[in-house]
C-alpha cells in the first residue's frame, strides 16, 4: 500500500491528507506528493516527513498512485509519470468521467480503481463511490477510503457518472440550498447575521438527526409539517411544479452529462 503517490495535492488531495491524518490511517511519511502549485497542506506535510515534489526517480518506490488531478489533466500527467512508476502500483483515479480502460492504457496495464469522493474526507465524514474491476484494486481504494467516510461499492463503472451527480457534486447542491436560504431570510426582513446564523445551524442540524436517527427524509418532513401550519405553506411551493424535485432530477442529469463528457 505504502508509499502513496499522490498526483495532484490540491482540494481533494489535501482534503484526503487531512482525513488521513485525523484517522491516523497514513502518516506524513508514508506520502510523496507531486504537484506544481503546492498548499500549505502539502506544505505541511511535506514538514512532517512527506516528500514533495521529489526527483523522478523516487515515484517507482510508490505501491499506490492516486490520481487526483482535474480531468482535463489526467493524460498528460499519466504521459509525464507513467514510465516512472513500478510495475505493480495500483492506480486510484478521482478523475470525473475518466474510464478504467483509458487509465489502464495510458499506465502501461496497470491495475484502476476509481473512486468519485467528497471533501468531507479530510473530516473523515466523506462519501465515496468506488468501482474497479479487479479485486486487488477494490481492496485498496477500500485501504485508502474507508477510514475517511462511507464507500459504496458500484459493480458498474457506468454508474459512477450518476455517482457524481448525486454524491461527488451535491455538497454544491446543499451549499447553494444553504445560501439561497440565508437570502430568503435576507429578504423577508431578518439581519444578514441573524439569517446567517439560523439557515447555517439548522440545515447542519437537520443533516445530523437524519444521518443518526435512521428514519427516512419524507417521515421527518412529515413530522415538521403541521397541516394548514407554516412549513405546509413553504412546501407547496419547494414541492410544487418546478419545485425540488424536478429541480435536482434536472442537476443530476445535467452533472452525469457533464461526466460523460469529462471521460471523452
């Protein structure tokens, strides 16, 4: 498993460095990390024993290479390192849209795993889709993701496309709700701060009760919405015609389209 070669140490990889290090799942130097525009992340870890942008010729003692640069990317890193790395390194992929197959060629027949996670990660609260054909190579994105959030295996590399629309993307999704929010406040009359502080605290209160309480979203709607009351009122319009639902239908489709696209 170890060393891991992080291509690419940006958000994501900074966010899994983060992760990794508040699990106490791969320390500093278990890391070698290359990247162009390094971040204080990398920076510090780099501190703490990683190796960052070292010679060439230490990219072959890696065992595990993730892939974390922008899909636009991926091809000419792999051009770049591919005839560097040992023989049987295992190539994880958190390249959106990028088939297994076009990794395995570009890596000289490498063994892929690709995973779609979220920055959660570096709170070890992430979640991660994960397809590889190969059972050694699932095993190891199980090694590198399941100390850091919850990994949902997919027995179809296609279906990492609709993985993306409706996990990898969707913190932008609850972002953008949570923003929206604060401005609804903004304009019915409550201070910036006021509307500030109540969208922020209760949508992260409701994320938790339902993420410890088990039951499904519909049943504690149904448990805030008195008939005739006020939530009842705000619901006819989020569940109306063009409401949510119809709404986040159309972000999926338009986020899986966009990953197909990435892939080539």
């Amino acid at each position: 498993m170890t060393p891991i070669l992080m291509l690419g140490a940006g958000r994501m990889g900074g966010a899994l460095i983060e992760g990794w290090g508040r699990a106490g799942a791969y320390a500093p130097a278990d890391l070698i990390l290359r990247d162009p525009y390094p971040t204080d992340t990398a920076r510090a870890a780099e501190a703490a024993g990683a190796r960052l942008n070292p010679s060439d010729a230490a990219l072959a003692d890696a065992r595990t290479v993730i892939l974390a640069v922008k899909p636009q990317l991926w091809r000419e890193t792999a051009a770049e390192v591919a005839h560097l790395l040992a023989p049987d390194a295992v190539i994880v992929s958190v390249a959106a849209g990028v088939k297994c197959a076009d990794m395995a060629e570009a890596f000289g027949g490498r063994r892929i795993a690709r995973v779609m996670p979220t920055t959660a990660v570096a709170i070890n609260q992430g979640t991660i889709s994960l397809y590889a054909a190969d059972p050694a190579a699932r095993a190891v994105g199980h090694a590198l993701f399941d100390p850091v959030g919850a990994v949902v295996d997919l027995d179809d590399e296609e279906l990492l496309h609709a993985a993306t629309g409706v996990s990898g993307s969707a913190p932008a999704y609850f972002y953008a709700f949570v923003e929206a929010l604060e401005a609804g406040g903004v304009a019915a009359g409550l201070p910036a701060e006021a509307a500030r502080t109540l969208a922020r605290a209760t949508m992260t209160g409701a994320a938790a009760l339902l993420a410890q309480s088990g039951e499904e979203p519909a049943d504690l709607r149904r448990q805030v919405t008195s008939p005739n009351g006020t939530t009842e009122a705000a619901l006819k319009v989020l569940m109306g015609e063009g409401g949510l639902e119809p709404l986040l239908r159309d972000a999926v489709a338009a986020a899986t389209r966009r990953s197909k696209e990435l892939g080539g």
